[in-house]
C-alpha cells in the first residue's frame, strides 16, 4: 500500500516526537546571527554556543534555505549579537523572513556598525562578536557553522539575558552562587 507524502512526513515526526521535545528544555541564550555580502544584509533569530575557549570559537546551526545562511556562505563570516531580555521584538521580528535587500533597515533592527568589520550587528545587545568561518557541514536538517572569535564588544552594565526554554522567552533569574575565579567561561 502506497503512503501519501503528508501521511509519511506525520510518521516522520512520530517518529522524532520526543526527542524534539527533549531539545525544547535546552535553555539557550537568545540571538541574533548577522550577515552581509555585496549589497545584501540579513539577520535571523538563533542560538550559539562556544566551542573552543583557546581560539575562541563558537558554533551556529543554520538552515539551508535562509537567506542569512547564503549571505554566510558567501562572505565566510558572521555576527552574533547576544540579546537582552528588552529586545524580545527584535528577536521575533529577525525569526521572520523579510523583503527588500537589506532586513535591518526592512525590520527597523537597529544596527551596531563595529571599524573593521562589514557585518552588522544589533545595536544594544548584552554583546557581540564577530566571526570568520573556520569551518561548515550539514548536521540533520541545519548546517553547523564553526566560527572564530575575531572580534567582541560586551556591556557589561546588562545582566539580564534573554532565553529561550520550552518555546518560549523567558527572563534569567537571579545569581545562586558567587562568580567561578577560573576555568570554564560559564
Ligand atoms: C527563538 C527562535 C530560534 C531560532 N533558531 C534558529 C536556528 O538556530 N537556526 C535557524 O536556521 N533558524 C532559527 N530560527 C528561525 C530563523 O530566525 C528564521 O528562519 C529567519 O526568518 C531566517 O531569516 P532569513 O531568511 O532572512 O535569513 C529561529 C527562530 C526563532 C524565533
């Protein structure tokens, strides 16, 4: 008996019910992933988490038919703008796809231009880097995006991050230990 091709994406999905139920209680950090090339400037909502400390590396997981992806592809560099927990508009609105050729100005997402560096990046963010693609694969669905830390601007005055946990937003609490003097970043 032939299976129609809606009948067999349900089965798929069945079949990845739990286990991607299970990724939804990963807190991530929300962010935002900036990229550029010629005359085109995209943004997406996304996440990023690091992968090295000595370089510092970090790594995104993109999917294939975003425009930001393209532009990464093209240019071999991106941004990640790591988000406060004011700016959850701005991440709803970069989870959007937009016209025109350039999604900051389409969006009103405002733009922090950093001297050297032709990405943008988001304006009043907790921080943001700059990175140079070391590396690239399909992961799945997405494509994993290794990147090297070339540049970063942190403000230090915002604490408050925003996260996402069970598909939703949701603020960070409040500090339960004192601060690590060493080893892992985090
Ligand atoms: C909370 C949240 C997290 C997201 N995480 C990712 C992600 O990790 N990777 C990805 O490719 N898209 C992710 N998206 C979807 C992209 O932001 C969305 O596809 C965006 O429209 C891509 O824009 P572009 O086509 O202009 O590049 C996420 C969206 C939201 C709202």
């Amino acid at each position: 008996m032939s299976v129609s091709p809606r009948r067999s994406r349900e089965i798929e999905q069945d079949r990845y019910g739990p286990a991607k139920r299970i990724l939804s209680r990963i807190a991530h950090p929300v962010a935002i992933v900036g990229a550029a090339h010629g005359a085109e400037r995209s943004c997406a909502t996304g996440t990023v988490m690091y992968v090295s400390h000595v370089p510092p590396m970090v790594a995104i997981a993109e999917h294939p038919g975003s425009r930001t992806t393209r532009l990464i592809q093209a240019s071999r560099e991106f941004s990640v703008s790591l988000l406060h927990d004011a700016q959850q508009e701005l991440a709803v609105a970069a989870g959007r796809s937009a016209e025109g050729p350039d999604k900051f100005a389409s969006l009103r997402i405002p733009v922090h231009e950093q001297p050297g560096h032709a990405i943008p990046a988001v304006a009043g963010s907790l921080a943001t880097m700059w990175c140079r693609v070391t590396d690239e694969r399909p992961t799945g669905d997405h494509i994993l995006f290794v990147g090297e830390v070339v540049d970063a601007v942190t403000d230090d005055q915002k604490i408050d991050a925003l996260l996402r946990y069970r598909r939703r937003y949701l603020r960070i609490g409040h500090w339960t230990s004192e601060e690590a003097p060493e080893g892992y970043p985090t």
